[in-house]
C-alpha cells in the first residue's frame, strides 16, 4: 500500500467511526465540507508521526494541510 492509499484508508476509518460512509475523491475538502473537525486532525498527526514519521514541529500548522487526501500527501511529500 503507498502512503496516498494508508492516508485514504485512515481518513476512511475516520469517517466511518463518524458514521460517515459517502465515498470521497483524493481531492474533496473534508475539513471545508465539515467531514472532519480540529479532533480528527489531531488523530490525523499522530497517525501521520507514527506511520511517516512526519514531525510537525518542523512546519507551521495550518489546518488546511490535512483537509484531504491529497494536501496531507503533499505535506508529508514536503
């Protein structure tokens, strides 16, 4: 699985724990579309730190970055 499809496949659990089944493109706004709030992107992170070993005290934070599938690749791509 590459890191496109482990972030997907997270923010998929994500949403269905929410009770949120409606599929989603790599580029939908989740965070701007109210899918997903400031909580999930804290699991977000630390879901990001263990897999990828992203460490966000190396960049600003703006909750923008983790409002889809493909902002938060670009992140860790960054």
């Amino acid at each position: 699985m590459d890191k496109k499809e482990k972030i997907r496949h997270f923010l998929q659990e994500i949403l269905t724990r929410k009770g949120d089944s409606e599929s989603f493109a790599d580029d939908d706004s989740l965070l701007l579309g109210g899918r997903i709030d400031s909580l999930n992107i804290l699991e977000i992170v630390g879901f990001l730190e263990k897999e990828f070993g992203y460490d966000l005290s190396e960049q600003e934070f703006d909750p923008n970055n983790f409002d889809s599938v493909e902002t938060i690749a670009q992140l860790i791509r960054s």
